[in-house]
C-alpha cells in the first residue's frame, strides 16, 4: 500500500511520468503476490484510474474506476467508493455526459458535508460543487464553495492536489459576489507555493489564480505555459481569452488563446468545454470546422441522429426546457426546437414525454454511430 500512497502523492503534483513507473512497480508485486489480496488490486486500479484522468485520458479512466469499484465491493473496502465515484463523476461532467453527472451531483455532496470520504474529503466536496455549478450556477453550489474556501484544511488539501481548483474556486467566489473568499484562495495558494518551490503544478495554479484575481491575462497565459495538467492549461488559455476578449485592440490575442483552449480542452477528452469555447469564438467571429463531440446516452447515439441531436435528447429527456438546453449546448433556444423537430421525426414521436419515455429505452450498449454534424 505504502508504494501506492507514493503514487497517488506523485499524481497529485502532477510528476505523472514517475507515477506510472511506481504503479508499474505495483503491478509487478501484485502479479508476484496474488494472495495480497483484492484490496491491494482495488487500490491500484483506483490511482491508476487517478493517473489516467490527470493526463486526460478520461475513457481510461472510466473504464478503471469500474473495475476498481467492482474489486472495492467484493472486497468490502467501501470507504474506496467515494473517491472512485469522484473519478466517475468528474469524467462524465468533462465528457458532457449531464445524466451521469446527475446522479452523482447529490451523492457527492452528501458525502462531503457527512465527511463520509476516505482520504480527500476536499476533492470529493469540490466533485460536487463543479457538477451542482454546471447544473444551476454558482449560487447552487454556494454552500459546498464557501465551505471549501473558510476550511483551512479543505482549502489546503484542494489546492496542493488539483492544480485547476484555485482558479475554479476564484471564478466560483466572485460569480457569488465575494470578493474576500476570492482573495482568501489566492493568498491559501501564494503561500502554498512559496513553501514549495520545488512544485510547478502548485506555482503554477497560484499564478493562475492570481492572475484571475488581478484580471491579468499575460499572468495567466504564463500559468498556462507553466501548468502540468492538460484541463488546467485549457482552463488558463481560455480565462486568458476572455480577459483579451474585453480589449478592441487585443481580439487576434483572445482568437489565439481562446483557439489553444479548444483544442487544450478537446485533447483532454473535455468536449462539453470545447464546445463553450467554441461558442465564444463564433462570438468574436471565428467558426471553428467542427463542433467538439458531445457524449449523450452512456456516450452512445441513435444511428439517425446527429451528435448535436443526440445532446438535445439526452438533456430534454432531463426535463430541461429548449432555453436551459441551448445553456448547456452553447446553441439558441430557437436552434434547439429546431433540432427538436428533427429528433421527433427521426425517432417517430409527437412530444417531448413520448420522447423522453423513447430515450430511456435506448440500451447503453447501442450500436451504430452519429452522422457527421
């Protein structure tokens, strides 16, 4: 267990490369030593599922945390299952899979405010906070933010080991109009990583932060020179974008950035990301070839539909409204009822409860794959 603690510590600085090397060690000891037992084996699929979503490879990942909760339950090492679910949570919300995130959003934060997480109580409480912000903004999330940022330990334990939460947290504080918590978060992460110099990921999420707090676009674009984690670094070129976005004479500069944060968030399996981004860009006049995939039904389409169609039927099937639907696509209310028709053409039914009765029987394990948008 010792060599993956090490591991998990690696992770959480980012040193990846050494990571891998030490879980290949456990591999090794665990094949030589099978009656260690299935604790062990569901403790290093679990950080090698940790490792797979740090370096963006979030399919890896789901595909891991499974089997690892799988080995975890037969095991009855249950205090694993809430930082497994962590994993899963934050894979489907990358991958825009919203019924996923869904299930996991409550769980999650009953979790973190019952303090029922094994080892990372902070990470499981900030799992949540992403998905309740996607879901209803930062104010849905408000009371697992704020317990974050005045926890000491909380906001210590987060910032040290997720190198995306400091700037997240600053967003998040100054969309709930408190600009003391903001600040609060970049002083916890300046002198986190004036105490540990040696750590890049770390120096790199307080320049990010607090270029966020300064509104300093060439502090932030040199975060993301500087970041380790491949969805840190988009986060960092697209904050850099907007700022840029608000300058007449800096626009190529927002372009380009905001181009390096598609392509950034599309490269760490992130469509749900890109596809803000994307839409920001169409904003400055700049259309992108194709939209990033967006992952719908366990990731899975009907063969009629469009990926785009596929996205609005998994989310009107939520009971979303063509409004809240175009939110969470980046597209107009109006572009969703007009998808909307489509769908209802293709799959045979005549209103939004046929349709979502419809879509709850499409097996996950469906065949055949969307047309090209």
């Amino acid at each position: 267990m010792a060599k993956i603690w090490h591991a998990a510590l690696l992770i959480r600085i980012r040193d990846l490369s050494s990571a891998a090397r030490v879980l290949a060690e456990v591999d090794e000891l665990t094949a030589a030593r099978p009656e260690a037992g299935g604790g062990l084996l569901a403790a290093s699929l679990l950080c090698a599922a940790d490792l797979a979503f740090a370096q963006g490879d979030v399919a890896t990942a789901v595909d891991l945390t499974g089997k690892g909760v799988d080995q975890a339950q037969r095991t009855g090492l249950h205090r694993l299952l809430p930082d497994a679910h962590t994993v899963m949570a934050l894979s489907a919300l990358r991958q825009g899979n919203m019924s996923v995130s869904t299930e996991f959003a409550n769980q999650l934060r009953d979790w973190a405010l019952l303090g029922q997480t094994a080892h990372r109580p902070s990470q499981c409480a900030w799992a949540a906070a992403q998905l309740l912000e996607v879901q209803g903004g930062a104010t849905s999330a408000a009371q697992l933010i704020v317990g974050i940022v005045t926890d000491d330990q909380l906001l210590l334990e987060l910032l040290a080991s997720q190198p995306a939460a400091a700037a997240w947290l600053v967003r998040a504080t100054r969309q709930l109009g408190d600009q003391a918590l903001a600040q609060r978060v970049v002083s916890v992460a300046c002198a986190l990583a004036a105490r540990n110099r040696g750590l890049r990921s770390v120096a790199a999420a307080a320049m990010h932060a607090a270029g966020l707090l300064e509104r300093n676009p060439e502090r932030i674009l040199a975060a993301a020179a500087s970041h380790l984690d491949p969805w840190a670094t988009a986060s960092a070129c697209e904050d850099a974008g907007k700022l840029f976005a608000v300058r007449p004479a800096e626009r190529e500069r927002a372009v380009k950035a905001l181009e390096s944060a598609a392509d950034a968030y599309t490269n760490a399996a992130a469509p749900r990301d890109a596809r803000r981004v994307v839409s920001r860009l169409r904003s400055l006049g700049v259309r992108r070839g194709r939209y990033p995939q967006y992952v719908g039904q366990d990731g899975m389409t009907t063969s009629e539909l469009t990926k785009t169609e596929a996205a609005v039927a998994e989310l009107v099937s939520q009971g979303f409204t063509n409004s809240q639907v175009g939110e969470r696509l980046f597209i107009s209310g109006h572009t969703v009822a007009f998808h909307l028709k489509k769908i209802f053409r293709k799959m045979n039914v005549a209103s939004r409860v046929e349709l979502t009765r419809a879509w709850s029987q499409v097996p996950s394990t469906a065949t055949g794959s969307a047309k090209a948008r």
